[in-house]
C-alpha cells in the first residue's frame, strides 16, 4: 500500500513552493487590483521558507505532525498580515488530523485538504461568499469529503477538489468583498478575482499534480 511519508512532504513543499513562485506576477497583479500587491510575494516566500525548514529537518526522524507544525512556523515567520496567521493554522490543524505517525497511509491525503480549509476557516472566522480564499478551500474540501465518503479514487478525489477549488476562485468575480483590504472598496471589488482564492485554487491543482505523479498517473 503506498503510503504517505515525512520526506514526501518535504518534496511536496518544494512542489508548492515552486508553483507559488511560478504564480508570483500574476497574484500580484490581481492583488494590485484589490489589494496591496503584496500577495504574490507573501506566497512565493511563505511557502519557499517552509519548504526550506522542512528540507533542513528531513532525516531527523520527525512525524508528519512536527513536519507541519514546522512547516507553519516557518511560513508565519516569513509572512504577516492576514496570510501567514491563515496558512498557519491551517497547517497546524492538518497536523493534528494526520496524527503523530512519520507515514500514513496515501489514500489519506484528501484529509489534508479537509483539514486545511477548517484551520483557515476558524482562524479567519469567515464563510464562503466573503470573497477570500475560503472561496476556493471550502468547495474543495466539499468535494474532497464528498470523494471520501463514497470511495474515489485518492487520484481523482484530489483533481475534483482541484477543480472545485478553480470555480470557486472564479466565482470571486461576481463577489463584493466583505473581509480584508478589498472590502474598503465596496462594490468596486465586483468584478475582481481574489487573489487569495486564486492562490489556493493554484496550491489544490499542485498537490493532485504532484500525488498523480507520486502514484505514477497522470495530472
């Protein structure tokens, strides 16, 4: 059975470390509509810093749950405001759900995700429709439980989730922002994507690429 290991989270870091820096320009140019500009940034750096803690510790025998909380201490070091407290804890909260183990079985790596949006979701106290990345983590969690309850494939529940995660972002557009920066615009935030929500939609995507091809399949 394959499983899910320590060192494959320091290899999935680097993964999204390197989608994040792929996706700098353009959350900064979403984040300059709204925001302050600083998205693209906070992301690329966050997640490069995590990925960094995590490469340095690999081989000392943690557990995936010290793996995280590693991995979210290093990414609150490296990014303030509202970003790094949310990721953080959303971190924190998929460590405790994977448990004290150094692997855990693959077709339980959906629980991540799930984990993940319910950290963001109590650290942020908001809901989906606010116009934050809640919009894209919430549907993906929806169709991550969804996938678990009914025995999908590990594979395809990831892609699902993915792809819910990019129609949430999308449907951001059509939403006036009611937390963060954008919501001192008012209406003029209608019409905008969020950029928090295209960044997680972008995060939910490199993690289904990187499990396909850990399990030798395609994106």
């Amino acid at each position: 059975m394959p499983t899910f290991s320590r060192h494959d989270l320091t290899d999935l870091f680097r993964t999204l470390a390197d989608r994040m820096v792929r996706e700098q320009a353009w959350l900064a140019e979403l984040d300059g509509e709204i925001g302050d500009g600083d998205h693209g940034v906070a992301m690329a750096g966050g997640f490069a810093a995590a990925a960094g803690a995590l490469f340095q510790a690999d081989g000392t025998d943690q557990t995936l749950d010290q793996g995280f909380a590693l991995a979210a201490s290093a990414l609150l070091n490296a990014v303030g405001a509202t970003t790094g407290p949310l990721y953080a804890s959303a971190l924190r909260q998929a460590g405790q759900v994977l448990g004290p183990d150094d692997s855990i079985a693959f077709h339980r790596l959906p629980e991540l995700i799930t984990a993940m949006a319910e950290g963001i979701e109590a650290r942020g106290h908001g809901k989906p429709g606010d116009k934050t990345m809640l919009d894209a983590w919430a549907p993906a969690a929806h169709a991550a439980r969804a996938g678990m309850q009914t025995g999908q494939p590990t594979g395809a529940i990831l892609r699902r989730a993915a792809t819910a995660a990019a129609e949430g972002a999308e449907a951001t557009r059509a939403m006036m922002a009611s937390k963060g920066r954008a919501a001192r615009l008012g209406p003029r935030s209608i019409g905008h994507l969020d950029p928090g929500a295209v960044s997680a939609a972008a995060l939910l995507d490199a993690l289904a690429v990187w499990a396909a091809a850990r399990m030798g399949g395609p994106g």
